[in-house]
C-alpha cells in the first residue's frame, strides 16, 4: 500500500500555491524589493524583511541536494517513501518526496521535475526523475 | 556581560527509570528535583528560580512550582527541544549575575514510552479500523499546530526524525567521503561506555559490524546509528560562587556558554554545518580555552551523525575530518583522543522525553567532580563541554554549547 499523503494545512498567506497546486501549476516567492527568492512562501521575504513579495510560476525543475529513503514506513503495509531537498533551478530549496523509478537510484545531483500527488485536500508537489 | 565564574552547577541528579510506567510527568519532574537538592546539599526552600522547557505540562513553570510548593522570584521557560536545558545554564547564569536569583533548579521528564505503550493499549481495545486492518495509536502525541506556517510544506512529505537526520548523513558522505563505518564507530564508543552503567537501556558492546548490518531505518542511517527511546530525567542546580564554595562538592564552574538558532533561511539550505558552529566558538570565547583544551565532551547523540556534525562544528576537528576522528574508538574513554558520553549517551543509556541535553550536562558533571564510573573516568578532568542540538539538523534546531571547569 503507497503512503498515503496527509493533505497540507493551509493559511490564507499560503492558499494561492495550493491553489496553483491544483492546476498543476508550482509556484514559487520572489521579492520585488531585493530581487531574491524565498521557499517556504511567505507574505514577508525573509532575506530582507519587505513585505513586497510577488508570486511567480517556476520552471518545475530542480536538482537532488539530498534525500533520504524510509525502508519501512510508518505501519503495517505502507511502502518505502523517499524524503528529499530539492533545488529548484531559480534557486531555493524545497523539502518534498521523490515519487517515480527505483528509490535505490535516487542520486544527489540527479535532474527532477515536478509532478503533483492528490490528497484529501490541495495536491502537493513532488519530484520525478527529468 | 561574560558569564565566565558568575555560577556554578552544585547539584545534578539522573532518574534511574527508563520506563515511566507508574509514574506521571510531574512526579518524574519532582524525583529529579528532590535528586539534584539531596546532591547539592542544599533544600526546596533554597530555591528562588526555576527554569523548563516544553516537556513540562500545562503552563510550564507555574505548573511545576506548583506541584512542587515552590516560591520563586525569577522563571524562564526558554523551549528550544533538546538543548534547552543547557541553554537554561547559560540563562540561570546570567540571572544569577544579574542579581535576580541565587539558587535556580533546572528540570526536564517525561515519559514518552509508557504513553507509546498506553496509545497502543488503547488502539489496541477499539479494535479494528474502517478498513479492517488493527487501528494504529498516532505516533504524535500532540496534533501539529495549525500556526506553524511552514509544518504545510514539510507534513504531507513525511519528516520523521530519522529521515531528516538521514539526508544531514548522506549530504556529508557526499561531500567528504564519510562512511557508515566511520559513523557506527560512534556507536561503538558509547555502547563501550554504557556497558559500565547498569541503568543504560542499551549495555552490549556493539562492533561496526553489528551497526552497519542493523536494518536500514533510512538511508543511510540504520537502526544502531539511532538513540533510544526512553522515559525518565534529570535536574541541576545552578547556584551563586559563593554559595557552590559554602556546599560540600567540587566546585563546577560556568566557564563559556553559546546559543544559537538556524533555520531553513528561506530555503537555502546547507546541510554540511550545524548551529553549533556558532554556538561553540562563543562560548570558547567567553571560557578563553581552545577546543584542544576540552578533556571530555557530551555531545548530542540522537544520531549517530549528529555526534560527527558537532566535533567538526565545535572545532575538535576540520570540517569533514569527523569522519576520520572517530575512528578506531577515538571518542572511546582511555582510548581515543576525546571521551564523550561516558553515561552511554542517547545512543545506549538515555534519552528522557526525547531530549537529551540534561544527561549531557549531568555526565560532564560527574566527570569533573571524578565521580564518573572508574572504568571511564577521565583522569584529572579538570575541563568539560555539553552541547545540545534541538531540533531537527536538517530544518530548524537550537545549539547550546556550555564549557565548565573543575575549580
């Protein structure tokens, strides 16, 4: 039986990238005062504390900084699941699964796009090998 | 202001429990109390401050002094996970210079096993779910809090402990070279120590071998790169110079202290350093010792690899030399080149409440006053350091570094 993904707990400063989610869109925050991108999303650019962050769509693409593979699950029958810090090409890092292929094959450094994976609530954006 | 000589720790108690079956959360937090009073010498009317963290219930340290009938003029309940109570220390210290107290008692308990245990016992009597298939207990014992702006982008992808920890691991494989044998030598050493403490929930001595073919948790940690889980705690003292001198124990002395918070900052993440690289460098700073100087250390194990990320933060070696430090029992007592966690540490003896950081500061303790076990006291140990990494290594955790001196 495949993990099943908890549905994510969503705040207003947040419902645009799930919402974006749902249109198997990625979004990621850029801030229009010092130029950078932040992830996780926030109404405040946690590099230079403007509150003038704008929404931008992400190419979807990324390279494996990390990741790691839970053999045995969490229960009875769960499967493995691959937890992982992805780079996104414009530039922050994103924790998520790498989901599709053999697990024992997940490298740091291996080229990933994303993929969404329905929940009982918003999908959420994971990774595949490009 | 330094707090290099404004306290001294006097009293530091262990609670012997690993499985808290009979005993509360409160009655654990007043056991490890009355311990550390016996130990000081000193009484529950002495104290005037008292500082926990989050694993004291309710309103933390109204609860506590509550429980325990005491009359304070100064509380701090600093919550950063595991570390906190060597960042309470440090806070105790700087209240004690600041004039506002003179005795603080510091306490952490709880008793995650036994609540494992009664979740399942409860699971278990509800019977089978929708599907059929036995109800599971929630491994978290406390719902996520809705406010956490980032738990939305971390849940639904399964952070667990183990998982988290695993990546910190295999980024320093990846980047230096460090092996699952260099790791489980680490382990090594403490089930090395904790096969001297009759009260360690884990008291066989373990090969690298035994590590690296223990099941696989997560890549690449396996099960023996893991602390255990256990119920228990332990309190300290913390007290004015003056009064340390008037009490009939070695003298510890606060001699360097370093706190420091790191984050996912914006997502640029850089799993290769811990917080402990800012942590430590203060506070051998405000101790005007070197790293070399260091005779014993407690350093957080909750992993295996957090144990190689603090030597290499904390200046015992070059940044991805941990590896090579730790083998061939250089963290062994009488062996290698720096003991530590000659308790067993969380990876043998103990991991109260799943934070470890007031064992850390009680084994540095024991092995000033020479009252480590003979087989791994550390001869003349005259400077010590605990460290603490709460948190998870690989999102957000606190460091506390603490160096003590014997006077």
């Amino acid at each position: 039986m495949a993990r099943k993904t908890p549905k994510p707990m969503v705040q207003a400063e947040t419902l645009a990238y799930w919402q974006a989610a749902d249109e198997g869109r990625l979004l990621v925050k850029r801030c229009t005062a010092c130029g950078e991108f932040h992830h996780y999303p926030r109404d405040i650019c946690p590099h230079c504390l403007s509150d003038a962050t704008e929404w931008v769509d992400a190419a979807g693409t990324g390279t494996v900084y990390a990741c790691s593979t839970m053999g045995q699950g969490h229960g009875e029958g769960e499967s493995a699941y691959t937890l992982a810090y992805v780079t996104l090409d414009e530039g922050p890092t994103m924790l998520t699964n790498l989901v599709g292929g053999d697990p024992s094959q997940y490298l740091i450094g291996q080229r990933v796009r994303v993929v969404f994976t329905p929940t009982d609530g918003h999908a959420v954006p994971m990774f595949t090998p490009a | 202001m330094s707090l290099n000589g404004k306290a001294a720790i006097v009293g530091a108690y262990e609670h012997p429990t690993r499985n808290a079956e009979k005993l509360s959360v409160l009655r654990l937090h007043a056991d490890v109390a009355r311990g550390a009073l016996a130990d000081a010498g000193l009484t529950r009317d002495d104290i005037d401050s008292y500082f926990c963290a989050g694993d004291a219930p309710g309103l933390g340290t109204a609860t506590v002094a509550e429980y325990l009938g005491l009359k304070l003029r100064h509380v701090d309940s600093t919550e950063c996970g595991g570390s906190a109570p060597i960042l309470h220390v440090a806070h105790a210290a700087a209240a004690i210079a600041a004039g506002r107290c003179n005795v603080a008692l510091i306490t952490l308990a709880g008793r995650p096993r036994a609540a494992m245990a009664e979740a399942q016992a409860r699971a278990a009597a509800a019977g089978p779910g929708k599907d059929g298939r036995p109800a599971k207990p929630a491994l978290a014992l406390r719902p996520p809090d809705p406010d956490c702006p980032e738990l939305a982008f971390e849940l639904p992808y399964g952070p667990a402990t183990q998982n988290l920890y695993a990546m910190v691991a295999q980024r320093h494989m990846h980047e230096f070279g460090t092996t699952s044998e260099q790791l489980a030598w680490i382990k090594v050493a403490a089930s090395h120590h904790a096969q001297h403490n009759p009260n360690a929930m884990l008291r066989k001595v373990v090969t690298v071998d035994d590590v690296v073919n223990s099941p696989m948790v997560s890549s690449p940690l396996h099960r023996l790169d893991c602390c255990v889980m256990s119920d228990g705690g332990g309190a300290l003292i913390v007290a004015r110079p003056e009064i340390a001198r008037s009490l009939k124990r070695p003298v510890v002395m606060v001699r360097g202290t370093g706190e420091a918070p790191k984050h996912g900052m914006g997502g640029r993440i850089d799993l290769t350093w811990s917080a402990a690289a800012w942590s430590g460098p203060r506070a051998f700073e405000e101790a005007g010792i070197t790293p070399a100087q260091i005779q014993y250390a407690s350093l957080y194990d909750s992993f295996t690899i957090t144990v190689l990320m603090q030597l290499e933060d904390l200046g015992f070696c070059k940044k991805g030399e941990g590896g090579r430090f730790v083998m061939d029992g250089g963290l062994i007592s009488g062996v290698g080149r720096l003991p530590f966690n000659t308790d067993g540490g969380g990876l043998c003896n103990n991991h109260p409440a799943n934070r470890g950081g007031v064992t850390k500061v009680i084994e540095a303790v024991r092995q000033l006053r020479g009252e480590a076990h003979p087989a791994v006291q550390v001869r003349d140990c005259t400077w010590a350091l605990a460290n603490g990494i709460g948190g998870a290594l690989a999102s957000r955790h606190t460091a506390g570094t603490l160096i003590l001196e014997r006077v």
